[in-house]
C-alpha cells in the first residue's frame, strides 16, 4: 500500500523511564491533536517518549482529498509506517475508531501491549448508533453542522451531552471543537459490520480495555467483549464520557495506563544474590 505523508507530533521523553514508546492513535471525526490537550504533554513528563498520528486525510496528513476511499487497512498501514520508523516495539494506544485500527494492525504487525480507550464494539457500529439516535435524534443533524465548523446553541449543547460527561468545562468543550472534521465513508461503512469480519491474529501481549462509566456513544458495559478477545484487562473512569483523554477525568484515565505499563512492561529488576 502506497505510503502517505503523515503529520506525526513527536515529544520525546524529557527524561526517558526506560519504558516503551507511546503511540497515539485517534479514533473517528478528529485528528491527532486531541492527545496534544492533555495526555501527550502528561506523559512526556512522566519520561513517555510520544508519537501522535493524523491518519490519512486528517488533520495535517495528506489525503484529505480522498478521504471517503479510505479503509481501516488504510489506517492500519499508517500506523505500521509510523511504527516502523521507531526503533523498539511501542505501546498503542487507540481511542474509538483508533482501537479498530490498531487492532487490525496487529493482524500483522509489532507492539510492546496495547492501550484500547473507548473502543468500536466487535458487533460494530449498526446497534450503538440506533441507540445512540433513540436518545439523541438531533445527533446526525448537528454532527453535520460539527463536521463543517458550524457550532449552533443546539449542535453545542448535543455534542456535549453525547461526546462527554456532564462534567466538562466550557473551556475543555471549547478545545474540542476544532479537531471535528469529516470521515469517510468507508471507514465507517465498514465498522457497522465489524461482526462479520473476525480478526485474523491476535499478538499475545499485554492489553488493557478502557472506557467511561457515562460514555453515551459505545456503553461500557460493551467493554467486556473487546476484552475477551485480547484477555485484557478492564478499566470504566468514573463519570467520564467518550472522549477520555480530553474529560475531566483525564488524569485517572492517564494514570491507570501509566501504572498498568509500569506494573506489566518495567524491566525485572535481578533478585539479590
């Protein structure tokens, strides 16, 4: 597959801890940027060193263009030209539509563990988004207008309520609102059936599945059946919705995954003679 030039936002480690790389990767109708607001930054000062992408046709990548041809083997193959360019197996963090990537990179690529934050369910998109619009049925409505810059009081006050907990601030919403962009259709199409594709491989390495307590797009009672996929772990932040590095909750979100590498990727210290 032919590679692209891909904005990538690097912060080495300012003190490195000896502990695999991060790379971010973000999920559907965002770029990249939404790490840069509060987790790469955090960890960074914990000694991370932290790669964050913009796939294809986001952000600063190139491609926009053609972003409606793009697929999740599109997104896989960016993330693997970004690994490939680190000299030790990272950890993969995806969030969302980001987890279906890295997912599907790991069909046949390399990682340290992975990190998968509020992740497309294995039945897929089909049941959350009918759920989703039962309870929300000026959502599609105003994620257009989102989509375009277009913030009305109403595709606000919606796109609050759905993307994150009632906690956040004006100013925490205020940050998010230009990173939405479109997505393509593709993509998309192709996680509403998610359940018809099993994985092809699986890596057996350690991973951790995260999700908020009041995340309104993929429940966290779904968390289960991505977990027991990867024999992860699980982790629901109280109170935090779907946009987990960016809620109030940033901070327990950042340092359950901080601590979880720690305990399962730190090099064992030899016993004493």
């Amino acid at each position: 597959m032919k590679q692209r030039q891909l904005h990538i936002l690097h912060r080495p480690a300012k003190q490195p801890n000896g502990l695999p790389p991060l790379v971010f990767v973000h999920g559907g109708y965002i770029h990249g940027g939404c790490w840069d607001v509060n987790f790469m930054r955090h960890f960074n000062e914990l000694g991370y060193d932290c790669h964050a992408l913009d796939l294809s046709g986001h952000g600063r990548s190139e491609g926009r263009e053609n972003l409606h041809s793009y697929d999740l083997d599109h997104y896989a193959a960016d993330v693997a030209q970004v690994v490939a360019a680190i000299p030790t197996p990272p950890v993969l963090i995806g969030h969302s539509m980001g987890a279906a990537v890295v997912q599907r990179y790991l069909e046949k690529g390399r990682a340290a563990a992975v990190v998968l934050m509020a992740p497309v369910p294995t039945t897929g998109l089909s049941a959350c988004s009918i759920q989703l619009t039962r309870k929300h049925p000026d959502y599609l409505r105003e994620a257009a207008y989102a989509v375009r810059g277009k913030y009305t009081a109403n595709t606000i006050r919606v796109m609050r309520e759905v993307y994150f907990s009632p906690d956040v601030s004006h100013e925490e919403f205020v940050a998010f609102q230009p990173l939405v962009q479109d997505e393509s259709r593709t993509a998309i199409a192709e996680m509403m059936a998610l359940a018809w594709r099993p994985p092809r491989r699986r890596p057996k390495i350690p991973a951790l599945v995260m999700g908020g307590e009041l995340d309104q797009v993929f429940p966290a009672n779904l968390l289960l059946y991505t977990a027991t996929g990867w024999n992860a772990e699980t982790c629901v932040i109280p109170r935090a919705g779907h946009m987990l590095m960016m809620e109030p909750q940033w901070t327990e979100a950042a340092a359950t995954i901080d601590h979880w590498i720690a305990r399962r990727l730190a090099p064992k210290v030899p016993a004493a003679a």
